[in-house]
C-alpha cells in the first residue's frame, strides 16, 4: 500500500492511496503517533521499554511546516514545534489513518 498523493488541506493530512482509497488523517493524531524513538519509545533486546519523559505539547506541535518522501517506503513530517525525527512507513501511515 503506497500513497499516490498527500496534501495538507486545514488541519488534515489528505491522502490518496494506490488501491483508490482516500484518507483524511488531523495533524493532531499524526503527530501524536509519531513513531520516533524520542516519542514512542526503544526496546532494549530483553523488551525492557525505553522512552523520555512525557512532555505537554504546543499549539505548534500540531502545526505540519513540510512532509517529506523518504525513498520509496515512508514519510518525515516537520512540525513548528522543529520536531521532525519521525519516520511514518506507508503501511503504519495507513494504520494510523484507519485507527479510532
């Protein structure tokens, strides 16, 4: 599964995927997503979980300045916040588009 196109569009990431589909995904969710392991957290090889401090987020956290293609398999979004370090592969993209 591969976006064909992504487009800011208010406050949601619009996306149309190869199968036809459409996703409309609030930067809000996106971004509380993000897979990073500053955000989300690393697993240490005996499963201990390794994650910083929860910090509050800012009005610009939330604010996408650039997305950018990373190959042919994922997308680096760029918040106001500076914050950019997250990696959204296509399919966890779409997991996080369909999710509640």
């Amino acid at each position: 599964m591969r976006p064909v196109d992504l487009q800011p569009i208010g406050d949601e990431l619009a996306i149309k995927w190869d199968d036809g589909s459409e996703s409309f995904v609030k930067f809000e969710k996106l971004r509380r997503h993000c897979p990073c392991a500053g955000c989300k957290g690393e697993m240490d090889i005996m499963g201990n979980l390794y994650k910083n401090p929860d910090k509050p987020l800012t009005p610009a956290a939330f604010q996408l300045k650039r997305l950018a293609m990373v190959g042919g398999y994922a997308v680096q979004p760029l918040w106001g916040d500076g914050h950019g370090t997250g990696l959204f592969a296509f399919d966890y993209l779409r997991q996080v588009a369909e999710s509640k």
